[in-house]
C-alpha cells in the first residue's frame, strides 16, 4: 500500500506524535486538506498560480550527451527552471493557500539549503504575510546567498543554535514556534515529514511534477510511464512529488538517492536508510539515525538539503518494502556528478540535485532504459561550495 | 498501592510538584537532589529522561539535557540511580520524557525496569492518545504506573473527557500555549480557561505546569487546581553556572528555591 490509512500510516511508519499543545491545528489541518484541495475554486487558484507565476510546466528534457554516457535514454525533468529554483515552491504555493482558508495571518518554516526558506519567503510576499524562517547556523553560513534572497523578500531568518545547527534543529525551532502560537501561526514544512496530515499533504502538491513527466512521456516516447525514476532524498519532497503518479505502476523502478556524507561507514553522513532504524523524529514514525538509547545523532553532508538524519514516512515505507531502492552517494561523487552535468549539458545542479544524477553511475543501465533524473533544483546557491572543490 | 492516588487523598493543602534533569548538573546529582526535595516539603518529583531532541521543551530544559547527555546519562544508569533510591523517599516518582526513548529501549522493557525502580507514574507529551489507547494502556495498568497526559487551551472539550477517561493520578494542565519555561503572570484568558476546566467536575485531579516559577504563580495555580509542576524555575535556580549560585552548595540552593515557593504554606481553592 503507498497511500496513507485513515491514520496517517504508510505501512508501520507516519502518524502524528506531536504534544497536546499542536492537536488542534494538526487536527483541523487532517479534517480539511482533503476536501479544501479537492476543491475547484482551489485547484484553480492553485493552477493557475503554477502556470504562471511559477513558471510550469516545466520541461522535460532529453540529455543527449549524458544518454551518450551512460548509453541509456536519460530525460532531465528540469524542476530547477521554476521560479525560485526548485521543486520546492510546488509545496508552499499549495500551502499559502491552505494557510489563508484556515485564516492563519504568520508563517513559520524551517530551511536546510534555504531553497523552501526562499519559496515559502517568495509566496508570502505574494500574499502579503508575515513570514519567519528557521535555520541553522551551519546552514546560514554555507548557504548565504539564499539568506539574503530571504531578506530581501522580507523574511526574517532566525538562527536555529541547537544540536548539529543545521535542518533538523531548524525544524525543531519551527516546532516550538508553533506550540507557542498555534492561533495565528501556520506551519509550512518544506518535505514530506512531520506529523500527519503534512507528508501525505505535501506530497499531494508536489505530485504535479509526475503529472506533467506521464504527458511529456506520452508525447516524446509514446508511453506515460519511464522504467526508471532517480531522485535524491532529503526528507523526501521531490522524490514523492517524482514518484507519485508511478507508485503503484511496478513495472517503473524507482531510485532514491540518499546523502552518504564522507562514506556510508565513515560517522559523518546522512544515508538514513542504511543507517537508521524505526523511531520517532518530527512527529512522525520513519527510519531515523539514532542511538541505542534513541538519542538523534547528527548527520552529515556536503549538501544542506539532505542533511537530515530521518526520511518522510512514505520513502521509509517504500525502500523497507522493496519498491524503492535506496543508494548512497558521498559528497565527492555528488560535487564530481555536479561538474559533469554542467559540462555534459550546461546545467549547473544543486548538490542536492546532483546526488541523483551520480547514482547513474552505480546502477546497471539497459541500452534502452528510459530514465528520468529529477532534477531537483539549480547549483547558483552552491556556487561557493563548487569552486571551493574546483580542479580537485 | 499506587503513591500518586494516595497524595492526592490525603493532602489538603496545595501539592508541588518539582521537575528535575536526570544527570544534571552533574551525572549523580538526582538522588540527592530528591531526597533534599522531599525533605524540604515537596510532594512530588518528575525526573526528566535527558533527550537529544526535547520538541516540548524550552531553552532551560534543553539545556539541562544537552548537560546530562554530556555527563553521560543514559536510561540504565538512571533506573540503576533510582532503584538505589526509591528506598529512602516515601514521596511519588514521575518519569518525563519523550516516546522514542521508550520505544528503543522496548516499551515493556521499559515498564518492567521503571516498575522495578518503584516509578509511580509517566509524561510523555508526544504519545498520541490514540497510539496510548490501541497498544500500551494495559501495559502501563499491568505495571501500576499512572500515564499523565496533558491538556491545554486547545484541546476541545470532548477530547478533555477522553483524556480524563485515560489519564492516572492527575491531569497535566498546561497553563498557557507555550514551552515549557516561559514565565509571565496569570493572564484573564487564562483564568477564564481554568474556571472553564474546574465546571468540567473531571474525576481525575489536576497540577498546572509550563511557565510556574514563582509562590505567587504557585498560589494562584493552586485556586484553581491541586498544585503546580515546577520545572525551569527550579533548574535556574540549581544552575551551578549561575553567578548568584556560586557561594551556596546545591543543598542550599535546593532548599532556599522550595522554601520560597512553600512558606508558608498554600492553601488549595
Ligand atoms: C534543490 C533541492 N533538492 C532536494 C532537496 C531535498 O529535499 P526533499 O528531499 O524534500 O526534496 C532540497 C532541500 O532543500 C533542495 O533544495
């Protein structure tokens, strides 16, 4: 099953553990999003706000010269060309609007890359609301230019000083933010991860991105579906958003890549899938990066994105079930993939994003295997981090 | 026998209840700690299992986890601690903490070793009632331990009845939306959320906690339930950090922290 039950359960992982204090909004949230989304005055809004003020649909594109490489046909699905430069905006356009139909006036979130720091800064400026970011200082430090977009589009970032400083502190502060004004606050949470309803709301929004890839399959291969799809796996918001349409198709293989730091054994990483195991993180019930004592431990990766040491419910369902496969990738492989798109294809990925492209490197390809790489966003806000590596 | 219902049959003045850091500010402080804490006329204690990542905690309380875990706190050395020292106090011993703890050690490992410490009762704000009432309610009765749950303005009426069904020994009422260590005064709305709360006529008895941390919050919390939890006021005023702390031992502060909130002492309603 890769749809939730009535509880917020994918499979044995998901639900809501969230103190009393955040029942209500989480509450109202399960009761309405189904409905609210559903709805046509929404889905218009929605739309019509994604054609034109994001900028989709976005191309799907065939990358000759890597397909040369890698002797297989590799499409790009080119969700680094939406406004702002990433998938993410998907997400908190779907989210604003739910925001204003329950009548919430503040917006939190929390950033790792700054990339959902910088989309949910982007559509409160749209609507005119008020809107704090958290992240970590690690975070604000590799992840600068990001922000500043933030500021300029009028957001205040506050530094998440807890822990590792980097995402999941982030999201930590956005949490007990929110208990602490639960009235007027709504929480826009950047992955699907957090208690239920947010994994299964979040990837809803972000299921355009398969919607858009069956059409374009149909129009440049005759078929709807790929046999493969790569997407990397922070929390796991373009992964679900890439796979949605295709979860229940098993004849599509999918692929998701997870940060492995320094090396999947090296205690500096974020591959969660091989490291963790069941427990509780954010509220929701998924493999998590623990000690014995159930004590978080820190992860690591060269890309802000993906440092996090849990996963969305969802991919923990997916890869502990099999129908995903979950495959690490080291910073060195993710910065050498980066560097060989930009030259192979003139497209700079975010490191996030170029991840999944250097997992084309580890899978046994078929000559004719259609794969679509899910290109998750733009390299612009890891330019520092690229030339600090360049002609290594 | 169950320590918490008994405490709260028999007393009839205002119950305080102090919450304290396992491992903090030392690794082997928390016995001593108690037994100076029941000795000076609290009621009853809430130890805190020290967690990495402590969603419904204030800064205080995280940072006197982030220090326990440093000292090197872990969940058998705090039931070895304890097992040395439920034979030397009469009073209640609540755990805090979070359910992933729990469920890495083994929910029923985790009962049998807390039940062999003689811990009378749980808080564990992130279990959901639903997960409480489909799987772990008769392990927790089997062993005699009293899950708490909160409440707080929020939460409907409806599913205050719920909560007063599955409650133990008293209802944890959160006194405002918030963390745990803010301190301001006793708002109107607040009040008036009491008030709502006392007509309810609920069959369990109820503490206020989050943001306690003066006699005078102690008195007003006590016209409108059983007592109060006090929590980050407590651990500010052990803080070894602190340069007001420095020239008094931690006997000391213990006692001058309890003897300001309870003398003299406070009467309930
Ligand atoms: C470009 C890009 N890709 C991927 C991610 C990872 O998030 P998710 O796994 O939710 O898609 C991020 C997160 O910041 C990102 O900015």
């Amino acid at each position: 099953m890769t749809r939730i039950d009535e509880h917020g359960y994918y499979g044995r992982f998901g639900g809501a553990f969230v103190p009393e204090m955040l029942f209500r909004n989480i509450e109202e949230l399960r009761r309405v999003y189904t409905d609210w989304i559903a709805e046509p005055a929404f889905q218009k809004e929605f739309q019509a706000l994604l054609k034109d003020y994001v900028g989709r649909p976005t191309p799907l594109y065939f990358a000759e010269r890597l397909s040369e490489k890698y002797k297989s046909q590799i499409f790009l699905k080119r969700e680094d060309l939406n406004h702002t430069g990433a998938h993410k905006i998907n997400n908190t356009i779907g989210q604003i609007l739910v925001a204003q139909r329950v009548g919430k006036t503040r917006i939190i979130a929390e950033t790792g890359a700054g990339q959902h720091g910088v989309a949910t800064a982007t559509v409160c400026a749209l609507k005119g609301i008020k809107c704090i970011v958290y992240m970590g200082e690690v975070d604000i430090e590799r992840q600068a230019p990001n922000v500043a977009r933030m500021r300029m589009l009028g957001a205040e970032v506050r530094p998440a000083k807890s822990g590792s400083k980097t995402l999941k502190d982030a999201t930590n502060e956005a949490i007990r933010d929110w208990i602490q004004n639960p009235e007027d606050t709504h929480y826009i949470i950047g992955s699907v991860v957090g208690p239920h309803p947010f994994p299964d709301m979040v990837a809803r929004f972000q299921s355009v991105i398969s919607e858009e890839m069956q059409k374009q399959l149909l129009d440049k291969i005759g078929r709807e579906h790929p046999d493969r799809i790569i997407a990397c796996v922070g929390g796991g918001s373009n992964a679900a958003g890439a796979f949605y349409h295709f979860l229940n198709n098993e004849s599509v293989k999918l692929t998701a890549v997870e940060a492995a730091g320094e090396g999947v054994e090296s205690g500096k990483s974020a591959a969660t899938s091989i490291l963790g195991r069941d427990g509780i993180i954010h509220g929701s019930r998924t493999l998590l990066m623990q000690t014995k004592d159930g004590q978080i431990i820190e992860p690591h990766s060269i890309s802000a994105g993906l440092d996090y040491p849990g996963i969305g419910p969802l991919h923990a369902h997916l890869i502990d079930s099999g129908r995903a496969e979950a495959i690490p990738i080291t910073d060195k492989e993710a910065l050498e993939a980066g560097f060989e798109l930009s030259r192979l294809e003139g497209i700079i990925p975010a490191l996030e994003s170029a991840h999944a492209l250097a997992a084309l490197n580890k899978l046994a390809l078929e000559k004719e295997e259609v794969v679509v790489v899910n290109l998750s966003g733009r390299g612009d806000k890891d330019l520092a981090t690229y030339i600090r590596h360049m002609g290594e | 026998m169950n320590r918490i219902k008994d405490l709260f049959k028999v007393k009839d003045k205002a119950i305080l209840n102090v919450f304290v850091t396992a491992g903090y500010p030392n690794l082997s402080d928390m016995p001593e700690i108690v037994k100076t804490l029941a000795a000076s006329g609290v009621d009853m204690v809430e130890i805190g299992m020290p967690y990495s990542d402590p969603l419904a905690d204030g800064e205080t309380i995280q940072h006197s986890s982030k220090v326990a875990l440093e000292n090197g706190m872990h969940l058998d050395l705090l039931f070895e601690q304890l097992r040395a020292l439920r034979p030397t106090v009469d009073i209640p011993i609540i755990l805090m903490g979070y359910f992933n703890q729990l469920m890495q050690y083994g929910v029923e490992a985790f009962i049998q070793a807390a039940s062999e410490a003689g811990v009378d009762g749980m808080i564990l704000p992130d279990l959901p009632l639903i997960e409480y009432e489909r799987t772990y309610k008769p392990l927790f009765e089997a062993a005699n331990i009293s899950v708490s749950f909160l409440i707080c303005p929020s939460t409907p009426a409806d599913r205050i009845r719920k909560i007063d069904t599955l409650s133990q020994g008293f209802i944890y009422m959160v006194a405002d939306a918030a963390t745990t260590g803010q301190t301001r005064d006793l708002s109107e709305a607040q009040r008036t959320y009491f008030k709502h709360i006392q007509r309810l006529d609920l069959q369990n008895p109820r503490l206020i906690g989050f943001g306690i941390s003066t006699r005078d919050h102690f008195v007003q919390a006590a016209q409108f339930a059983r007592g109060a939890i006090i929590g980050s006021a407590f651990l500010r005023a052990i803080d070894p950090k602190k340069p007001e702390n420095e020239s008094n031992s931690l006997d000391e502060r213990i006692r001058g922290f309890v003897g300001s909130i309870l003398e003299p002492t406070v009467s309930v309603g």
